[in-house]
C-alpha cells in the first residue's frame, strides 16, 4: 500500500480525486496541517488485495499448459494497456 503525505488544504481541494485514489489504488493520505500529520485517509480494512495474494491463489492451479500460456499473454497485455497509475503527489 502507497503511502502519500499532502497538507490538509490540499487533500480538500482534491477530495473526490483522493478518495478514488484510496479506493481504486489503495492510496493511504497523511494529511498535515502547519507541518504536523492529522489524520489519514486510509482504504477499508480487508479490501486490499496484493500481487502476492493472487499469486498464492494462481500456485494451486494447475492450468494445462496452453491455457496458462494464453493466460501469461493475456496479463502481458493487460499490463501494456492498463500502465503505470500516475499521481500529481509523487
């Protein structure tokens, strides 16, 4: 989970792009008024899902090897299409 420090100010001028960030990229905010953090805009517990977790799921299955070639491909793709989530805070 990313972790991104914004002033308050900021975070109320951009809240609805916040809390898609927190929810659709699990973006944690450390919000700071005059320096100091405040509060924290976090996603729900027990809705984060991590590259590992799907990774442990994939290890049980056992895919015929043409299927998890197409599979392979398709994940490829996806990744060349979907690229690298962008964040005017980083």
């Amino acid at each position: 989970m990313k972790k991104t420090v914004i002033s308050v100010t900021e975070a109320a001028r951009n809240f609805a792009e916040c809390v898609n960030l927190v929810r659709y990229h699990n973006v944690t905010f450390v919000l700071l008024k005059n320096g100091a953090p405040v509060a924290r805009l976090v996603p729900p517990e027990g809705k984060v899902s991590k590259g590992a977790d799907l990774a442990k799921a994939l290890a049980h299955l056992n895919l015929p090897r043409a299927e998890a070639a197409a599979w392979s491909g398709d994940l490829r793709k996806a990744r060349r299409t979907i690229g690298k989530p962008g964040s005017r805070w980083e």
